[in-house]
C-alpha cells in the first residue's frame, strides 16, 4: 500500500445490544479514541443545531436540547434511586446518558416528521 494509506474504523461500545469488544489482536492495530457522552447543553444545542432542518432550529432546536439533558438526568436519578433502594433487577449505577448518536437519531426522526 501507499505511505499514504490510512484504513478507518469506527464501532459502538461493546456494551452496546448485540456487540462484542474487539480481540486484543485485532485491538492493537487501531489507535482508539473514546467519545464520552454529552453532559453539557451548549454540546447538544450544537449537534441539533447544526442538523436540524432551519425551519425548525428557532421553534424547537433549544427546547430538543434540554428535553434530551433532562430525560437521560431523570433516568439516572431514577435508576440510581431504585439502586439504592436495593430493587431487585436494578442497575448497579446509573446506565443513562446521551450520546451524539442519540441526538443525531432525534434530530433525524424530527427532520422527517416536520
């Protein structure tokens, strides 16, 4: 191959539904970079932002920002609480975040149905 030659990859975690982590082998072959999930509104404001339909960015684009915020923080909240509360089935610790494939998705659904 060229010395320009350059192979990307991209997967989900592989906690994710239906995945597995990579071998180590095939691990060391990829220098990895983690994408944290969003926790500050002015990131998720960007993201819908700059993907939503204009025509919809004044109307909903800031309200979409914080519904999203809000319903991964309420799910933490709760899922930590049920935790604590010690309700059988319930997550060590909380497992709600959002993720810039989760806005990318909602931004999508509400281009589509506007």
């Amino acid at each position: 191959a060229a010395a320009t030659f350059r192979f990307m990859a991209t997967m989900n975690p592989g906690g994710d539904f239906g995945k597995r982590e990579l071998s180590p082998a095939l691990r060391n072959r990829f220098t990895e970079l983690y994408v944290r999930s969003l926790t500050e509104l002015g990131e998720v404001r960007q993201i819908v932002e700059a993907r939503l339909a204009p025509s919809l960015r004044e109307p909903v684009g800031d309200a979409m920002a914080r519904a999203l915020l809000y319903i991964a923080e309420a799910g933490a909240v709760g899922s930590s609480a049920a935790a604590a509360a010690k309700v059988p089935g319930a997550p060590k610790e909380a497992q709600f975040h959002v993720s810039v494939r989760d806005v990318v998705a909602w931004v999508a659904f509400m281009n589509a149905v506007e």
